[in-house]
C-alpha cells in the first residue's frame, strides 16, 4: 500500500496546493476582516466587533435585502418549476429525435454568456425596451411601465437564465418512473389528471427537489443579472457585497453579509441533502 | 382506451411555449445588433452591419477578447492536467481521505462566486498580488477545476480497472498504461468537462471583476460595465458574435462527444 502513497500524493498535490493557497486561505483570510468596523475615512480599524453582523439583524434596510433576496429565491424557482416541469415532461416521452432537438435548444441559452443574456432583457424591459414600444404601438398604453429595477424585471430575467438547469434536472427524474406504473393507473381507470397528481409528480419529487435547489442558490448568489437588471439601486446581497466593495469600500461590513450569504448556501444545500437521503433510503 | 397516453396538444404548446421563451433574449439580441435605430422596434426600422464594423474595429473590445480567450484556454489547460491526475489518484484510492478531497475539489462550485471574489480581493491586496495576471488565472482555475475533476471521476468510473492492470501485467509501466488505455476511455468525458470549464471562464464576471487591474478587461466584464453606462448598439453586435460563435461551438461539440449526455 505504501508503494501508491507517495505517487497518489505527488499527483493530487498541485491542485491541492492551489486550492489551499486561492481557495481555503482567502475565505478562511476573510473572516477576521468581517470582525472589524470601518471608519469612513480612515479605513479598518483595530478594534474587534460583531456590529457587522448584527447590522445585517437590526438594520432595517439590510433586513430587506436578505429578505428580497430570499423572496426572489423562493420566486424564481416556483416560476423555474412552473415553466420547466411540463417541458421536462415533454422532452423525457418525445422520440430520440425531438428529444435531442429540444435539449439542444435548452442548453444552448445555458453555455450563451450569462452577460448576453442579461442584456438581452434589458432590450426586451426597459422603458424604451421591445416590450413597452409594442405595448405602445399597439396601443395598450399610453407611457412605459416600469419593468426594471424592480421585482418584477429580476424575476423574469433570472428565471430566464436558471430555467434551463431545472429543465435538465427534471428530465432524468421524470425519465427514471417506470413506464408500467403510468399505464397500471391508467389500466385502473384513473384520468389524466390523476395519474400526474397521484403517480407521476410524487415519483419525481427527488428530481423537483434537486432543481429547486440548484436553482434557489443559484438565484440567491447570483451578482451579474441583479446588477444588470436592478441597477445600482435595487439590491440584493450579491450586488451589496459588490458595491461594499467596490463603491463604499466598507470591506467588514461586505465580508460579513459573504459569510451570511455563504451561510444561506451551504444550509439550504445541507437540508435538502438529509431530505434526499431520507428519500432515497425508503425508496 | 389505449395503455399509450402520449403527451396532450396543450402539454405540446406549453412545452413549445416554454422553448420559445427561452430563446427570445437572443433572438432580441440579434435583431438589435442589425438595427439602425439605438432603440428596439419590431419590425426593425432599418438593417445595418454598422455596429459589427464599429465592434469589430474598437480596440478595446478586440483587446478584451483576446484576454479572454488568453484566459479560458490557460485556465483550462491547468484545470484539466491538474483535475485529472488529482482526479485520477482520488478515483484508484491513491491518496488518504479520497472523498474529502473530492469535496474540496468541487467546493468551488457552492461558494458563491462573489464571496470567492471579494476573498481573492482582500487575499491578493494582502498578498501584493493585486492586479496580477498570475493572480486571476489561478482564481479561473479553481472556479474551472470542479468541471473537470467532475467529469474526470465519471469518466474513470465507467472505465474497467481490470485493463489497465492486464497492461501492467504485460510489462508497462505505470504512465504507459495510462496513456495507452485509460485516458483514450476517458477523452470523451475529458473534452466536455475542458469545454464547461472554458464557458465558465469564458462566462465569468462576479470574480474577475474584482481581480482585474485597470489597464485590463475581459469581454463579459467589459460589457458588464459599459450596461451601468447606457446601453449601444455595439453591444448587440458584440453579444451576437458570442451568440453565433457559442452555437457553433455548441455544434461541434456534440458532433464531437455527444455532448448533451455529459451535462
């Protein structure tokens, strides 16, 4: 067994180095950061603190950032969901033809860079955007409505962008239900409707669960699209680390709302992980 | 009633609908890069190959272009020797703790990118390594390298242990056997994971925007940037070149590898 030790070792080093040099010490680095207060002016200071922290509970303005970001989270995967299951469902009992064509065409806005797609919606949403000149011309209304900068622009745009990954969680799961429990409801006499409720759906559950996920932390660290579409002035978590950053430079305060961020992440993964397992070991 | 129930009329339109949804940020992309107007109007008032020509001859953006390229393919290139030897070692249980390593190895994935960028900011500010090429390129290769290790342990999990033990037997030594059995069985996987880590790269703003020095800028960020101050026409046409350059790509790549089985 020794005689593999030191190669194994020789070969997982480089990355391990890497990952502990650019990866572990940098968010490990990050933490004491988050501990200090920031003088505008003068900088960080010396004394230590967990005001960073706290702000994020007691501040009211931070309070209703975590909590649209989380509203938008929990949004943009029900939308995902909504849209994604029955083009999933359709996709997973089309012929190997359809089914390549269609796949084809939902990963293709997925590998399409996110900042693209990004502007893509603001074409189609600002006030002078595609959607409010038809509207116009057509003769609906009379001014622009306001569609971005908003809840209502975030959410479209983002489950634009995080539909596709719910789409190909889906399929395998709804692809993975025999066949033959479909068609005994049916032979029982059971409607359409009834099997998708009582057979199909349920069976799918750890397949919906996943995606949901995937898609909730997606949507919750997600910077490039918030930014794009809610500006500088409707935030989220992701864009007011970015502007702590980058504008404010009030490094603690942007380094704590990353550890909450990272917090939300790690257990919304966590939970659905038990879920699973629990799910998978009765099945 | 027939045992087949094939899918409705109205599941066909919802799913069409869905398909359709997904694609019109595109198509919305396309028709203004050819438009004369600044604004988007359907039917478009005017066609021009303007933008392209103003596109294809702005310094800056060719300038960012190539560093993006530049960094994809020298992200990519780490990401997969290293991926794979690691992944390799983690794969045969070479190594102690072979399945902590592979988390940490895919940890990258679940941070999310702004937190690993703002950390890399304090980190190379620290460090004096702000503003560094060498900086950012390693930064895309620890976002690029779960793509790989990922597809490189399924890769090698679908490959018989069996024949590269039957080549040592026979006398070759331990790379040799690789070369020459494993890692023809795990090309396949190995260039759809390469080809996820250089999108990734290729996509990434929430950690290169932090790690950029000023006198340099990749393509995503560029236009990133250049949105907050007003939007023009020449970012259409830019993101139409990502657009068709993505869908050829795309192309290729499952006449290649079958490409859609590895996502």
């Amino acid at each position: 067994m020794n005689n593999r030790r030191l190669p194994g070792l020789l070969l997982v080093s480089p990355l391990l180095l890497v990952l502990l040099l650019v990866f572990v010490a940098p968010v490990l680095l990050m933490a004491p950061l988050s501990l200090h207060e920031y003088l505008p002016g003068t900088g960080v200071s010396q004394q230590w603190t967990l005001a960073n922290y706290t702000d994020i509970v007691t501040d009211e303005y931070f309070r209703e950032v975590v909590l649209r970001t989380l509203a938008l989270g929990f949004g943009v995967t029900a939308i995902c969901l909504v849209l994604g299951y029955p083009l999933a469902y359709y996709i997973a009992n089309a012929g190997p033809t359809m089914r390549l064509t269609l796949t084809m065409l939902v990963i293709f806005p997925m590998l399409l860079n996110l900042v693209v797609r990004s502007f893509g919606w603001i074409a189609l949403l600002a006030n002078r955007g595609l959607v409010n000149n038809l509207l116009i011309d057509v003769g609906l209304i009379e001014r622009p409505i306001k569609m971005m900068f908003n809840l209502f622009g975030l959410l479209v745009g983002m489950s634009h962008i995080f539909l596709p990954f719910m789409v190909l969680m889906l399929v395998p799961a709804i692809q993975a239900i025999p066949k033959d429990v479909q068609a005994a409801a049916y032979t029982l006499a059971a409607s359409r409707a009834r099997v998708f409720w009582s057979v199909t759906l349920p069976m799918s559950a750890p397949g919906i669960l996943s995606g949901s996920i995937l898609v909730f932390v997606l949507t919750i660290s997600a910077l490039v699209t918030p930014r794009m579409l809610g500006g500088p002035t409707y935030k989220v978590m992701a864009t007011l680390i970015y502007d702590d950053f980058l504008q404010t430079l009030d490094w603690p305060a942007g380094a704590a709302m990353s550890f909450v961020l990272t917090g939300l992440t790690l257990l919304v993964i966590g939970l659905s992980s038990r879920v699973l397992r629990r799910w998978g070991g009765t099945a | 009633m027939n045992d087949e129930k094939g899918p409705g009329p109205a599941l066909a339109a919802a799913a069409i609908g869905v398909i359709v949804f997904l694609q019109i940020p595109v198509l919305v992309v396309m028709l203004a890069a050819f438009s004369k107007t600044a604004y988007l109007t359907i039917p478009p008032k005017g066609l021009t190959l303007h933008w392209f020509e103003v596109v294809l001859h702005d310094a800056e953006y060719l300038s960012a272009a190539w560093t993006s390229l530049w960094l994809a393919a020298g992200a990519t290139a780490a990401a997969l020797l290293l991926g794979l030897i690691a992944a390799y070692a983690i794969h045969r249980r070479m190594v102690p703790a072979a399945a902590a390593l592979a988390s940490l190895m895919m940890a990258p994935l679940i941070l999310p990118s702004v937190v690993l960028g703002v950390a890399l900011l304090q980190y190379y500010t620290l460090t004096g390594m702000r503003g560094n090429s060498l900086g950012l390129w390693l930064a895309h290769v620890v976002i690029t390298v779960p793509y790989v290790v990922r597809a490189s342990l399924s890769s090698l999990s679908s490959v018989d242990e069996a024949l590269e033990d039957a080549a040592r037997v026979l006398g070759a030594d331990g790379f040799t056997s690789f070369r020459l059995i494993t890692f023809p069985l795990v090309k396949p996987g190995l260039v759809a994971g390469g080809l996820f880590a250089f999108i990734t790269s290729l996509d990434n703003v929430p950690v290169s925007v932090f790690l950029l020095s000023a006198s340099q800028t990749t393509l995503p960020v560029k236009i990133f940037t250049s949105v907050e101050q007003g939007v023009d026409p020449s970012v259409a046409a830019v993101s139409t070149l990502l657009i068709v350059a993505t869908g050829i790509v795309l192309l290729l790549a499952e006449r290649w590898t079958g490409f859609h089985k590895h996502v």
